[in-house]
C-alpha cells in the first residue's frame, strides 16, 4: 500500500499516518467521493423516473377505465328510460340496450365488466407499486420534482382505480338500480 499523499510505500497496511508525510491515511481519497455522488444521483434519478412513469400509467389506465364504465352505465341508463317511453335515446356509439334481462346482453355486460375490473386492478397495482418505488426515490432525494408528481399520479391512480372497480362490478353484476343510481 502507498500513500495517496506523496507516494511512499507504507510498512503496514493499517498505518493511520503516513511516516514520511504526516497524511492521515485514514480520510478517504478524492477520486472516490465523485463516484459515490454520482452512484446515489443515478440512482436517484433512476428512482424517480420509474416510480413518475408508473404512477402516470397507473393514472391514465385508471381514468380511461373509469370513464369507458362510466359511459357504459350512463348508455344503459339512458337506454332504460328510452324503453320505458320516459326520454328518447339514439346513440351511434353504444346501442339501444333495452330490457337488461336478454342473455345475450347479459354476457356482453359480463365482458365489459371482467375487462374494466381488470384493468382497473392493474392501475390500482401500478399505483401501489409507484408509491413503493416513492419510498426508495425519497431515500435519495427528498426534494425531487418526479417523486413529489408520481406521488400524486399515484394517489390519484389508487384513488381512481377503486371507482372503476365499482363500475365494473356494476356492468359485470347488470344491476338493475343503475337507473336509480345514476
């Protein structure tokens, strides 16, 4: 071992000071701070970019199914009313549901509500997962602008997916009270 100060060969590998210099050989040498700064803000950064983007998917995927449930609930609803003479109901997007009794309707409602809870789940999922990933990124660095907006998406993402887990119950169960409810 050599001292990092002026090059002499040490005797013992554990010397605290350097016999030659006075260095004390017990403070780490400058080369290797930069490395352990950069080290932490790769993963910082690293941390933060994923737990940002996951909670962002979380978000989108728990809003789009929250609104496609929404707009099924609402056609059937304004079907219903349409069948029984109370409004009149065209739509060129959703069809004319009429009575929720048909079996073919039924299973139809089936699908769209599997597909809505399952996604839902997986919003609710990468929610979860975006505030874990927080946790770490917060380690690093507390006042990170990613962190403090996945956070939120996150929060949101949960929040979101809970309700379109709801809806897709409500399609997935065809009950009759979404007129009453909605």
């Amino acid at each position: 071992m050599y001292c990092p100060n002026c090059g002499a060969k040490l005797d013992t590998p554990n010397e605290e000071i350097c016999r030659y210099c006075g260095a004390d050989l017990k403070l780490p040498t400058d080369a290797s701070q930069p490395q352990i700064s950069l080290e932490k803000e790769t993963k910082t950064k690293n941390y933060s970019k994923i737990c940002f983007i996951t909670a962002l998917i979380s978000f989108l995927l728990a809003l789009s199914t929250t609104i496609t449930g929404l707009a099924f609930i609402l056609s059937i609803r304004a079907s219903l009313y349409s069948s029984f003479g109370m409004i009149s109901y065209e739509s060129t997007i959703f069809p004319s549901w009429g009575v929720i009794g048909s079996e073919e309707r039924e299973r139809y409602l089936h699908v769209i509500g599997i597909g809505i809870i399952i996604l839902s789940l997986a919003g609710l999922l990468l929610g979860s997962s975006s505030l874990l990933l927080r946790r770490k990124a917060v380690s690093y660095d507390l006042n990170g602008r990613l962190v403090k907006i996945g956070g939120i998406f996150g929060i949101l993402g949960i929040t979101i997916s809970v309700v379109g887990i709801i809806f897709g119950i409500i399609l997935y169960r065809s009950m009759p009270f979404i007129v009453a409810v909605f």
